[in-house]
C-alpha cells in the first residue's frame, strides 16, 4: 500500500441530461496534468448527468455492464483510480443516485446515496431510489468510503464507514450556494460544508476529501468551494468557489496513524453498546 495518496479533485460544471458531453469532459480532466499525476481522480455528485434532472432521470440511466457506457473510463483507470457520479438503472428498473469506483480496469465499487433530501429546493426523493448500506472498501491505497452529499449530514454515515477502516472518506457533492458571504469571503453554504468536514475529519481520524459542482442549472448556481482535510480536523486545501478547477492534494497516511496514535477515539468506541441502544430506540419509537 502506498504510503502517500495523491488525490485530484474535480471541480466541474456538468451539462444537464447530457451524458455523451459529460463524458467527454471528464476524458478531457483526466488528460490534465494534475489528474496525470494523481492516483486517483474524484468527480462531483452526478458529473456525468448533471443534478437537476427530475424527469430526464429515466432518459439518462445507465445499467453498470461491462462494454456499456463507461467502458471509456473504465479503460482510462487502468492508470489512475476514478471515482465518477452518475444515474444508475438496477435490474429491477429502480433509479439510483450513484458514485462509482474504478479501479484497475474494473468497477471495483458503486455506492448508492443512502439519503435523498427531499425538502425546500431538493426533490430527490420524488425520482432516486435509496440505496441500502455504506461500506468500506480496499483499493491499492488503502480502504476508503465514500458518502454522496446529503449523506455526509448524518452523523452514522461517516461513523460507519470509519469504523469498517475507512482512512479516507470521499464526500462528492452537488450543493448550491446559498447565504450572504462570510468574512472569509466564502458563501454561508461553503463554510458550513467546511465545518461539517473538519469535524468529521477530527472526531472520526479520517482524511476528508469534499469535491462540489459549479455551474448553473435552471437558475441555481452550485458553489464549489471543494475541500480536504487532515485527520487532526486541519485543512489541506481550501478550492475557490463559482469557478471550474482541479486540485491536486498529497494525503500521508502517516497522518492517520499519529492522529489515531495521539486520539484513539475508534478504538475505544463501543459499537456493541451503540448497536444495545439503537434496538431500544427503534423498538420503542
């Protein structure tokens, strides 16, 4: 396992209900320089569908076949490991908001959002089938998880992936920017979603990797403002926001272990007493 994992995010701005186009972007980042040198390369939240899709959902699926669609990215991580987002179809016909993770020439990994906001300007409820489970998975640069936007704002989601090992969790997003600029110049949305990462990153010892669309769809502008940071909850990268962009950022592992070494928080977590507790509450609810 490399002792260093050099990450690049994306931060892109996808074409709505165009898949072919997006798909040729995401050759185009992969042939930058700084993806060139990464050993793996994250998407946003639905990078090759864009976000607003409501009823291209159906239009715009893809089954996850060997020889389908992404058989041009699937080549293309024989160099680098991609972490890409888009609408999966199941064999059942349920519509999925899904990350998927190649590696090596194969798909070694899709997660499918667990939670769909459906309140205020979000309807994914409506059009996405939830998924069912996070899991921690192996790659060659260790065991990662990774959380699709709305999942990373329940506190289990990261907890439960750090506790199946999870070093690194890969957050891919597509918020929007909302609320009047801080005195960091940064919009209230951009902030929070730093706030939210630094504090997972901490208490969970984990390297934090956020990476958020820009761009316009239907009059909604999506922030950016993607992100990393450390396991002792320190910024790595801190991106611009409104502004298409890819980041290159050197993750030590090393830095896991001191943090774990110094704070051994998992390893006196009591996840028997969680799980005692969680049957009462579900039971009694």
């Amino acid at each position: 396992m490399n002792t260093v994992l050099r990450l690049a995010l994306v931060q892109m701005a996808p074409a709505l209900g165009l898949p072919q186009r997006n798909l040729d972007a995401h050759l185009a980042w992969l042939d930058s320089p700084e993806a060139r040198d990464a050993d793996l390369v994250v998407f946003p939240e639905l990078s090759l569908t864009g976000y607003l899709l409501q009823d291209l959902v159906a239009e715009v699926a893809r089954p996850l076949t060997e020889g389908g669609f992404l058989e041009p990215l699937v080549e293309a991580s024989r160099h680098r490991d991609i972490l890409v987002g888009l609408v999966e179809e199941s064999p059942r016909f349920l519509f999925h908001n899904a990350a998927v993770y190649l590696s090596q020439g194969k798909i070694l990994h899709v997660h499918r959002k667990v939670y769909l906001p459906t309140y205020g300007m979000f309807d994914e409820g409506r059009y996405f089938a939830a998924g069912k489970e996070f899991r921690a998975f192996d790659t060659r640069f260790g065991r990662l998880g990774i959380l699709i936007c709305e999942d990373a704002w329940h506190l289990s989601s990261s907890y439960l992936l750090a506790l199946q090992g999870a070093h690194t969790l890969l957050a891919a997003s597509g918020s929007p920017g909302r609320g009047l600029a801080t005195d960091k110049g940064q919009a209230t949305s951009v902030q929070t979603w730093e706030r939210v990462g630094q504090t997972l990153s901490q208490f969970l010892t984990v390297h934090w990797a956020y990476v958020n669309r820009v761009g316009y769809e239907d009059g909604l502008a999506f922030a950016g403002g993607s992100y990393v940071s450390d396991p002792f909850g320190e910024l790595l990268l801190d991106g611009e926001e409104n502004k298409e962009a890819i980041y290159r950022v050197d993750l030590p592992l090393a830095a896991v272990r001191r943090a774990r070494t110094l704070t051994p928080l998992l390893r006196d977590e009591k996840p028997e007493l969680v799980l005692m507790q969680l049957s009462e509450i579900v039971r009694t609810r």
